[in-house]
C-alpha cells in the first residue's frame, strides 16, 4: 500500500455494540467541538494489509457525556445554573461518524470486503486518483454528469458502464430527477 497517497487524517476506529463489522464501522473525529471535519456523504478510506477499505460517511452524531442524563440536566436547569459554568462541558464534546464500507481497492482492483477494520485504525480522506477508479469514472469519454459532494471530483461514468444494463433514477421529490434526467440525455446528444 506504499504507493497510495495518505490524506488528510480524519478520525479514529472505535467499537460499538454493532461493530465494526465488515459492512461498517463508526470512528471518531479528529478536532474540537466547533470544527467540521467529516461530513455525511463524504467518502473516507482505511488503509490496511489486505487493501483500502474505501466508505462513506452515512451519519454523524454529536455527543457529550455531561449532557447524556436528562434528569441532572434538568436540575442544573432549574437552580438556574448552566452546566457549563460548573464543569469543562466543552471538553467531553465529541463526534462519532458512521460509515458504510463500499468495498476493498487491491492491486488497482475493486474487492469484496471480506475482514472488519480494526479499532483503532486510522480514517482518512480518500485519495481523488484511487476513488475515480474504485468508481470506475473515464475523464476521457466518460459522461460528465457533475461533480461528486464533497470532492473535487467530476462525476464521468462511461456511457457503456451506465446503460448497459437497467437504469434507474430514484430519489425523494424535489432532489433533481428531472434534471439529472436533462443533463444525461444533453451529455448523450453531446
């Protein structure tokens, strides 16, 4: 795994009552309580022995262990003294992202996962070069179909890989069907 490029640091791997398992895992963020460092959507990578588990990130959740009793919050609330102003609240504010395991990347390969990552292993952003061919995007002639959240990487899936087989544009109204649908056929035309 020498030749693939380390980005950013994000967080780390930890256990939870569900995992990891080989489908997800969940890892702590990096940084404090005001910054943002992962979001929901966003592609992240683990790099291990066996290959590059390559994720994303499918929910954050907020948390802060002086805060997690409602009844003593409720207390402090009504003496009338905030809970910041008696303990270090900011201190314990932490962020634990969920991800959802895509697959392996090994020797230039795309792999079923097949092991969990382990606690404690390292998560980090993605390298644009390893996730436009774990996506099997062509920059060349490949349909430029916009640019994925959150990276700077444009959206070019080849028009065999596309239509090739069944095509399906679900999503909740109003996220854009229609003009995904205008860009498709205008790239097709085009």
């Amino acid at each position: 795994m020498s030749e693939y490029e380390s980005p950013a640091r994000l967080g780390t791997v930890v256990s939870t009552d569900t995992g990891p398992n080989v489908m997800e895992f969940s890892f702590v963020l990096e940084g404090g309580p005001k910054e943002i460092v992962a979001k929901r959507g966003e592609f992240v990578s683990v790099v291990t022995d066996d290959g590059i588990v390559i994720a994303r990130v499918q929910d954050l959740l907020r948390t802060n262990r002086y805060y997690q009793h409602a009844e003593a919050v409720r207390e402090y609330q009504s003496r009338g003294e905030p809970l910041r102003a008696i303990f270090p609240t900011d201190r314990w504010q932490y962020t634990i992202a969920k991800a959802r395991v895509l697959g392996l990347w090994v020797e230039n390969r795309t792999a079923r996962p097949y092991f969990t990552v382990s606690p404690g292993a390292v998560v980090r952003g993605i390298d644009e070069d390893t996730l436009a061919a774990f996506l099997k995007l062509d920059n060349k002639e490949g349909l430029r179909l916009g640019t994925l959240a959150y990276q700077s990487l444009e959206f070019t899936p080849s028009i065999n890989g596309l239509l090739s087989k069944h095509l399906a544009i679900l999503a909740m109204s109003g996220a854009g069907k229609s003009y995904f649908v205008s860009v498709l056929l205008e790239e097709l035309l085009s």
